[in-house]
C-alpha cells in the first residue's frame, strides 16, 4: 500500500484529498515565493487525526507542511516539493472564553478577526491585530509569532501564548506551558514553539491571554510633507513618553503609487502619513491625545484628520490596512521586506530605498510599524527582474544592519529570507538552532525548507 492509500483508509477521503483542483489551491501563499503543488492536503478535524497523519507521514519521511490561510510574506506556507499539507479549516473553535481567568482556548484555524470579536463581546481584549486579521489564523498567528499595530503598545502573539498543545514530528500529543499568568517549569518551550514556523511542532490547540477591553479610543491621521517630519513627530511622541496603542506611518513612494486608491482624502502635497491610535481607560489618555497634536502640528503636519465615530475610524485605518493590497493590485510581483531600525533612523532607511531604486531600478514602497521601527519595505519588481530585485534587497538589508537593525520583524523566515538569516545569526547561534530543530524533528519532515538552507 503507497503512504496515500494508508492515509485514506485511516482518515478517510474526506480528510485526505489529492485531487489536482484541491492540491493547486495550496500551492502558494501570499509571498512571490515560486508555486509547488502538495501531493495531498489532509483536513483533520481533531488532533488524534494529526497525530495519525503524522505518524503515517514520518514512516516514508514525507514532508510536512502546517497551514492556516496561506498568508505568509516570507514563503513558509508553500509546501515542500513531494510534500503534503495538513490544512487546519476545521479545526476553527472557539472553546472556551473565560472572563474570570482572561484567557481564551481556541483551535488553530479559528480566524484571529472572529476572536477578536468574540472576546469583545464580553467586554475583553485579545491586541495582537496583523493587518491581515480578516483572513489569517491564530495558529498561523503563534507560528509566526506575529505582530501588527498594536505591537507597540501590548506586545505581539507571543505576550499572550499561555499554554500550546502540540503534536510532534515524532507523532507525540504534547502540552506546553500552562494557563495560570506565571509558570517557570522548566524551559520556556511556549516561546520556543511560537515564531517556530512549522519547523518544530503541529500546533494543535492555543491557551490564550486577555486583558479588559480599554473603554476608550482615539484615532488620528496626521498628514506631513515628508518622511523625515513624520520622522521627527515619531522621535518626539517617544522621548516625551507617549505610548499609543498603534502608531504606524505609510512613505511617499506608496502615497503617490496608490494614495488616490486608498485614502482620497488626503491634503495636497502630503508625503507620507502618521497613524496614531490610543486607547485607555483615564484622563491620562486624553492628555497623550492632546500632546500629540501638538508634537504633529509643530513638526509640520498639513492636517490633522481625527476620527470622531466608528466609520470615520475605520475610513482612517484602509488608509493604512490598504496599502498592501492596493500595491499587490498594481501587478507587480512583490518582495516583502520587513526590516526593523532604531525608531530615530527611520528617515534614514527611507532615504537610502531611494536611493537603491535610483541605482538598481525597481521600484520601492515602504510602510509600517512607525513606533516599532519595524518598516516594511516592499520590492516591486516584473518578471525577469529577479536578480535586481535580490540586489535591492541586499542592499536595504546591509543598510539596516549598519543601522543596528535586524532583517525580520513579525513575517518570519520562511523559504525567501534565510540567507539573510545565515549572514545575521553568528555562526555559534545559526549552528545551535539548527541543533534544535534536528532534536524536535530527527527525520527532518517538518517544514524541512523553511528558515535554514540546506
Ligand atoms: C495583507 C497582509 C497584511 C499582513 N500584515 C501583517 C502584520 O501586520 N503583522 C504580521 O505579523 N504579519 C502580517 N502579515 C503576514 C501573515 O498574515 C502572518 O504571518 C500570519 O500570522 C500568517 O497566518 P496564516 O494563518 O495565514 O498562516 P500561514 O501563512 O498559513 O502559515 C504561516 C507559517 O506558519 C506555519 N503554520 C501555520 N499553521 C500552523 C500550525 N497550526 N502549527 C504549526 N505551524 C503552522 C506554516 O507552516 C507557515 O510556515 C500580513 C499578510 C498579508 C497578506
């Protein structure tokens, strides 16, 4: 009997699909990384049937490939060659929401929008917010350890990953962590497993943090002529000690590309855009509102657009949240960098994609996490450009390390960004890492292509 057949009969063709329709939708994710179509997509609906799979799957060495809905940036949802998928579209629960304990228990699938939703309701909070909330998943989410607005403000996925069920490449059903707010047992392996990207565990089930729901909000657009006034507000909302829940920033490059699509609104001649969310419970968030237009207007701001109802607020955040898809809809291929500066050089690193685009000639659309430093630095490039696309990312990535930045910031490593990863890593640490990973997966079956070259 083939590894297919053995599949089948244990999980049934429900589960199993191999049709070629089915596998071509799990060919890509949301990266330029080239297609490779699984030979299979397993749907379990519980863990017993990934662990079944995974122990199927290990006896012929098949490799694996974990995913939620495919919208990686870095290539780490697109499957390994002869390799298979194991989809999690029916394992979306929400399990449980506790108010008493502030956590929630959700199955990996379960579409990090709806929880956000749903933990609202009753009046809680779950920040990490990546912009693609709509589609992603909470498994995807602690995979990649994934960031977003709010980073700055509350931290990322894996401020909130109390306890992870995981089954492991050696077909193990294993908990990690707890669900009380404190646990030192041992090594931190709920850290270690999220941003691991399917290299070192399934996730199967999440305990996570909440927190109460902030009553209150404030929204504001602050249009500026350039980056580097953006740049001074940013540098000066932080020494004076504000901390907004989202403080992200969109470059001229972008405006002029696709600002009429996005955000019509905005003033002439404005060259680059501040976003500034707070959101709390007192008079002290009141005064950081005031403080900032104050900062914004001294700096040069053209206008300052705030949102006083939920549809305003919403208009304000496409401008941003659109960017993305609005750069994608001009089709070109896209390279997503996701670089992160000291917040201060951030003027800098817009200067310098300037000029890459002058000396290598693709084009270049920055955007981001303004108060985190973590920028988003976008290649568009056409068919055939390849190579200089690779040498204008060289070029920003040198240019971020002789910053003191890092070449990731919340999109991971994936299959497009581990060269970089190698020249980053000291060779003890590169070395170490892959030392793990050999430990957690001794046939190499899990994500094999990802994060390390071979
Ligand atoms: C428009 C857009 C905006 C984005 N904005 C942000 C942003 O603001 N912040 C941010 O951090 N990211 C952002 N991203 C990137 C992406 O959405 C995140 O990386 C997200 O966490 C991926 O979730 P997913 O469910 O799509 O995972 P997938 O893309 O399916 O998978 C991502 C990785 O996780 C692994 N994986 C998935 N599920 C599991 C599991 N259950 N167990 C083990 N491994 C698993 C996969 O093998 C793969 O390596 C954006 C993407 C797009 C397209």
């Amino acid at each position: 009997m083939t590894w297919k057949e053995r599949l089948k009969m244990a999980l049934g063709e429900e589960v199993v699909r191999d049709d070629p329709h089915h596998l071509e939708g799990y060919a890509r994710d949301s990266s330029d990384a080239p297609a490779v179509v699984p030979e299979a997509v397993i749907h379990p609906r519980n863990a017993e049937e990934v662990v079944k799979a995974v122990n199927i799957l290990r006896e012929y060495r098949i490799p694996i490939t974990p995913r939620g809905s495919g919208t990686s940036l870095s290539g780490g949802a697109v499957p390994h060659p002869g390799g298979v998928v194991i989809a999690f579209d029916r394992m979306a629960r929400i399990k449980e929401i506790n108010a008493d304990d502030l956590l929630a228990v959700v199955e990996p699938g379960v579409i990090t929008g709806d929880l956000h939703r749903a933990v609202e309701e009753m009046n809680l909070f779950y920040p990490p917010d990546p912009a693609s909330l709509e589609t992603c998943t909470v498994g995807g989410n602690v995979a990649e350890n994934a960031g977003g607005p709010r980073a700055l403000k509350y931290g990322t996925t894996k401020h909130y990953v109390l306890e992870l069920e995981v089954v492991t490449a050696t077909g193990e059903r294993v908990k990690v962590g707890k669900r009380t707010k404190k646990w030192v047992v041992g090594y931190d392996l709920p850290s270690l497993f999220t941003g691991s990207e399917g290299t070192l565990g399934i996730i199967t089930e999440v305990a996570l943090r909440l927190l109460p729901r902030p009553p209150k909000r404030f929204t504001l657009l602050a249009a500026f002529p350039d980056e580097v006034s953006a740049g001074r507000t940013v540098s000066e909302m932080v020494r004076r000690g504000l901390l907004p829940a989202a403080l992200e920033f969109v470059d001229h490059k972008c405006i002029e590309a696709v600002g009429e699509k996005i955000a019509p609104f905005l003033p002439k001649g404005t060259g680059s855009f501040l976003l500034v969310e707070y959101d709390g419970f007192g008079p002290e968030f009141e005064a950081q509102v005031e403080i900032t237009y104050e900062i914004a207007s001294r700096n040069g701001s053209l206008e300052l657009l705030a949102a006083e109802d939920e549809s305003t607020r919403r208009r304000l955040w496409e401008a941003r949240r659109g960017v993305l898809p609005a750069l994608e809809g001009l089709g070109y291929a896209i390279r997503h960098e996701d670089v992160v500066v000291p917040r201060s050089r951030i003027p800098d690193l817009i200067a310098h994609t300037e000029e890459v685009e002058r000396k290598v000639g693709v084009k270049l659309a920055s955007f981001g996490h303004a108060g985190d430093g973590n920028i988003h630095v976008n290649v568009l490039y056409e068919p055939g450009q390849e190579e200089k696309m690779e040498r204008a990312v060289n070029m920003v990535v040198e240019k971020v390390w002789e910053l003191g930045g890092t070449s990731a910031g919340e999109h991971g490593i994936g299959t497009l960004k581990r060269e970089l990863m190698r020249r980053e890593l000291p060779p003890f640490v590169y070395t170490l890492l892959k030392d793990v990973k050999a430990l957690f997966d001794p046939d190499g079956i899990l994500n094999p292509h990802v994060m390390f070259l071979p």
